[in-house]
C-alpha cells in the first residue's frame, strides 16, 4: 500500500493495476475499499491532494432512509441498502451517527394534501413507520418551530452523521487493505487498450486493466476522455448556515419540508458536532467551481429559517458554506457498465450518495464483474476504528484513562471545539495524514468552532509544520 502526494508516479509494474477508481470522494472511496476485499491490484487516484475534496465535504450530512426516493429507481434499491449498511459500518468503526428522526412540516392546505401521498411513497419504498402528526402533536414534539403549521410527516430512522470521517474511513480502510492512494493526481487524458488503459496524469502515467469514473461534478467531463456522452453534470450549489452550539436545544428532529422540482428544499437540521445548520439552497449553474456563498442566498435562508424556527435567528453564526451537487436532468443515478471498454461510470449521485455509498460500492464491484474482471475471493479487510467527532458520544477532553496515558490529550489546543493536542497530532501522523488546513479541520474539528481559529488557528498551523516531515513522507 501507499499513500503518494506529491513527484513522479511509480513506474513499471508498480504503476500497473487490476482496477483505477478516479475520484476519492465518498463514492470512490467506498468502492476502493470494497475492491480491496479481493485479491486485486487497486488504486484510487484524486485531483486534489486530500480525500473528500468536493461534494463529500459540503452537504447536508444525513443518513438518509430513502423514504422519498422515487420508487422503482436504482437510487432508491441503493439509498435502502446504503442506510443499512451504513448504519452497521458506522457503529462498527466509531463514526458518529444520530438518529434524531425527521418531521415534514406542512405550511398550507397544499403541501399537508401531499403528506398522504408521501407516505404512501414512504411506505412503496419500504419504509412502513411514518405517521402522519396533528399541529398540536408537532408543536409537542417540536415547541419552537413557527405559527403557521398546519400537520407533519413522522419519518423515524433519519439520522445525521459525520460526512469527513465516513469519507475518510472507507479511503483508511482502503489504503491499510492494499491500495494504493495517488492524490495531486488529476487525469488529463484516457488511452483506451486492450489489455490496459494508459491514463495520462500529470504526475505520470497509469496503466490499468479496467476503469471506474467516479469523479462527481466532472463525471461527463472523464467520460468524454474515454469516447462517452451520455449524460451532461449540471452543478447544482447549495449554500448553508452553521449556527452556533448554544442553538442546538431549539430543535430535536431534521425539519424537512414538503419537497419540490429542485429537492427537499431548506431544512433545519442538528449536527453530530452540536451545532444547527440550515440549508441548502438550489441554483443551477453553468461553473463547477463557483463554491462561494452569496448575500443573497444566504438572506434567502434566514428569510426561510425565520419562519421555520423564528429563534434560530436570534443565535450566532459560526460558519456559511455552499457545496455543489451533480444533477443530470434525471431522478436516478447515472451508473453504467460499458463491457467493451472494460469501464464503469459512476455518475449523477446526488445528495443521497452518501447515504448509498457502500451500496454503489457493491453495484459496481458486481457491474466490474460483468465487464470481465476476476476478483478472486474475499478477505477481510484492515481493522478500523475512526476517531470520533461527534458531540453525543465520548470526547479524548474527558477521558482521564486515555489522559493518564498520553497527557497531550488532556491539552486542549482549540478551545471552542475543545480539540487536544494529542487529537492533531494522531491526524498528521495517520494513514491519510491531511494536506492542509482543512483537511486538519475535518479530521479534528479545530478551527471549525466559534472563533474559526483567531485563538487557535496560530498553534494549529505550528502543529501542522511540525509534523510536515510525516505528511511528505507520504510522497
């Protein structure tokens, strides 16, 4: 195994594989990892110099149960299996999850005609405990939300959960169980051959026996360097607000409310880190880049937010962002097999791929299979055990055994997210130590609090230059 960043890719045998997935975002991570269960020569290579560095990392972080999905659709069979597996691998290696439940709150006459229907969809999708509630039996279960509601759709089993650790847990697993993590690696052409591809990267050259494009926003962009044009990625940008920690009492479920042409729409939701967040919004755009937030996208949430939950605007805001989902034009993920080029396209997954993750993970190892690669059998995978970063659930801060131990985590360097010394240190020494600041954040939370690092952010970084020698020693 091997984790590369940085200079020229091994050459020879070395820089030959079974299987390339391109993209380390959710998707491509999971389905890494489930290759690695066989005997395969796999890598994972990403444009950008850490894993999760597009959609996976700004979203809407739920655990969905496809109770909304549309019936019959390969996205729904995926998001259902995904929320199974998922649940199961997230208690098996620490990654937090919270199963708050989710309310679709009806607002006019309208949408609360539309609650039946959506429960009826819940129940064609498998999901059989919604249960349509009264105003008054909202407003017991959720005092703050604002006058005007009219009834809600109980939704049990939607959870929130941690999108950084889940992404980096499948890349972990992945790279301990044998594959190879090529990273600063983006793909500028795709020469098909029999028996090998050649990807031409700016590091180097690839040569691979089959080929899975598992790129996000740029999937029809690595599908056209192979010859396809089945399908065009709009982005789709979702801007969002953070709220501080002391806003987490007003609300007890993810608000949803009734969805519309464009998605669930703006929901408010509690955060495995203790915060509130509401979001998103949905502008298409014609830039795959254009993560910025907007005065106007975000006054339209507050708009939104204040009739929601009216005291949601009297908290502070600790951090806004926008994140960028690939819509195609169609209520289904774009997953294909082409036999003849021995290639899988992986495409259009939308805000649910988390969710499905490991579920597209599976689908395509069997759509691999079809194309003619041999897996071998099945072995077992490195053990994992991820550290936590949810607020519900034990913190290194009290834990006087682990203290007592290593008293660098009794060192609280950040104090809004109360993040130890000991925390940073463990993620710039890990597996897929972080390539920046950033990625520092997500794997630790410091930074991340109120303050976002103008107390901090100076030891921080002399902790991240510190363990510079590690991180390079990734190559």
């Amino acid at each position: 195994m091997s984790v590369t960043r940085t200079g020229p890719l091994p050459e020879g045998s070395d820089a030959t594989y079974d299987v390339v997935v391109v993209g380390a975002g959710v998707v491509g991570s999971a389905i890494a990892r489930t290759l690695a269960r066989h005997p395969l020569r796999v890598a994972l290579v990403e444009a950008a110099n850490d894993v999760g560095e597009g959609t996976s990392k700004a979203n809407t972080a739920i655990l969905h149960t496809g109770f909304d999905a549309l019936p019959g659709t390969l996205e729904a069979r995926l998001v259902r299996e995904g929320y199974r597996l998922l649940s199961s691998y997230a208690q098996e290696t620490g990654i937090p999850v919270e199963p708050v439940g989710a309310l679709l709150v009806a607002w006019d006459e309208q949408q609360r005609a539309a609650l039946p229907r959506l429960a009826e969809k819940a129940e064609r999708n498998g999901h059989r405990t919604t249960r349509l509630l009264t105003a008054s039996e909202l407003l017991a279960r959720e005092p703050h939300v604002g006058p005007g509601t009219l009834a809600a759709l109980d939704v049990p089993g939607e959870s929130v959960i941690c999108p950084w650790t889940t992404t980096l847990a499948y890349a972990t697993q992945a790279v301990r169980s044998g594959v190879d993590l090529h990273l600063g690696c983006r793909v500028e052409k795709v020469r098909p051959g029999d028996p090998y591809h050649r990807l031409i990267t700016r590091r180097g050259v690839l040569r691979t026996r089959h080929l899975v494009n598992a790129c996000g926003l740029h999937a029809d962009a690595f599908d056209a360097l192979v010859g396809r044009e089945d399908f065009t990625v709009t982005p789709r940008r979702g801007q969002l607000l953070v709220f501080d920690k002391f806003a987490r009492d007003l609300v007890r479920h993810i608000l949803l409310p009734v969805p519309g042409p464009l998605g669930k729409g703006v929901l408010i939701a509690p955060t495995v880190y203790g915060n509130v967040m509401l979001g998103p919004t949905a502008e298409d755009l014609d830039d795959k880049t254009a993560t910025g937030t907007t005065a106007e996208g975000l006054a339209g949430l507050r708009e939104q937010g204040g009739r929601i939950l009216p005291a949601l605007l009297d908290e502070e805001v600790t951090a806004v962002y926008a994140g960028l989902r690939a819509a195609t034009g169609q209520e289904d993920y774009r997953i294909a097999a082409h036999p003849g080029l021995r290639y899988v396209t992986v495409g259009g997954i939308r805000s649910t791929g988390l969710t499905a993750s490991l579920a597209i993970a599976e689908h395509v190892r069997g759509l691999l299979a079809d194309c003619g690669l041999g897996l071998g059998p099945e072995r077992p995978l490195a053990r994992l055990r991820m550290p936590n970063l949810g607020e519900a659930f034990p913190r290194p801060y009290r834990d006087a055994r682990l203290i007592a131990r290593d008293p660098d985590f009794g060192a609280v360097v950040c104090h809004c997210e109360r993040v130890t010394r000991g925390e940073i240190r463990a993620a710039l020494t890990s597996t897929i130590p972080p390539g920046g600041l950033d990625g520092l954040r997500r794997r630790t939370r410091a930074r991340g609090g109120r303050c976002q690092g103008n107390h901090c952010g100076a030891e921080v970084r002399a902790l991240f230059e510190e363990y510079a020698e590690h991180r390079e020693g990734t190559r």
